[in-house]
C-alpha cells in the first residue's frame, strides 16, 4: 500500500483540492461531533437550569403556604385548648345577643351538624335577626367575631326591614372549630 501511495504523484492543484477536501471533512467531523453537541449540552442545561429555578421557586412558595397553615393550625390548637370545655357556638351567639341587647329580636337560631375538617370539627349556627338597628348589628358582630373562642361569621345577609326603613333584617352563619 506503502508502495502505491509512493507512486501516486500529484499536480499542485490535485494536492490543493485533496487538502481542500480533507480540511472539510475534518472540519465537518469536528463540527458535527464537538462543537454541536456542546452547544446541544449547553442549551439543554440552560434550560434544565431555567426549569429548576422555576421549581425551587414553587417549592419556597408552598413551603411559605405551609409555614402560615402550620402557624394557623398551631393557633388553632392552642385556642381550643384554651376555650371552656363545655364551650357550644349556639350558647355563645346566644349570650352575645343579650350583651348586645338583640337577644328578643332572634327569630331563629339554627345549628348545623358538625362536619370534620382535618383534624378539627366544623360547627356552625345559621340565625335571623330582625327588626334590629346598624347600632345594634354592630355592636352584635363585634361581641361574635372572637379570636380568642375562634368565632367567625362566615356569611351574612342584610335586608332592609319591611315595616321600618330605620331597621333591618339580618340573616349570620357563625362558625367554629371544635
């Protein structure tokens, strides 16, 4: 083989084209299996870096949701343990509503079965008030809207009152846990 290439004999423009052609394969090898797979690799954790980012920062925001309902549920738990024993939502609207000088303007008062949410009980009381001034409303929601018995009105519905433009009826769904 040695012998045979040794016999081969080329023009200048032969050995110029072979050169030009060798230099484009190596060239076209080196781009092919160096440089685009490099830049494949470089796009490609570009964009595994992106989504990550993307992710680390979805982590840090529920790991921030789940701090606040940790702190919540703490809270909670620490409230229970606090309130009376024999503590009833129904006992409690009921008690306010003679603080707040509404108690003989309840039409109704309906409880609610207890529903289990996680590791607390739901209890809820719907009741109508009517014929009772803004005073009077307000001084009423201020009495049942407690932190420290975890009351709150979860819904409220007023209407004006159809005897008196002065008075309203008002329809509380008041919540607890238990």
């Amino acid at each position: 083989m040695k012998k045979l290439l040794s016999q081969i004999t080329f023009t200048k423009r032969e050995k110029f084209y072979v050169l030009t052609g060798t230099s484009a394969v190596v060239l076209f090898l080196l781009i092919q299996f160096l440089l685009l797979p490099l830049f494949d690799a470089k796009a490609k954790m570009k964009r595994s870096i992106h989504v990550n980012e993307r992710r680390l920062k979805e982590i840090t925001e529920l790991s921030a949701d789940y701090q606040t309902f940790r702190d919540n549920a703490d809270y909670i738990t620490t409230a229970l343990t606090r309130r009376d024993k024999d503590f009833t939502l129904f006992s409690f609207l009921e008690k306010q509503a003679g603080r707040a000088g509404v108690k003989t303007n309840i039409t109704y008062m309906k409880p609610s079965t207890a529903t289990d949410t996680g590791p607390y009980r739901e209890s809820s009381v719907e009741m109508k008030l009517e014929e009772i001034t803004l005073k009077q409303l307000v001084d009423y929601l201020y009495f049942i809207e407690s932190p420290r018995e975890l009351v709150q009105v979860k819904r409220i519905s007023i209407k004006q009152s159809s005897r008196s433009q002065q008075y309203l009826t008002v329809l509380i769904h008041a919540l607890t846990y238990l």
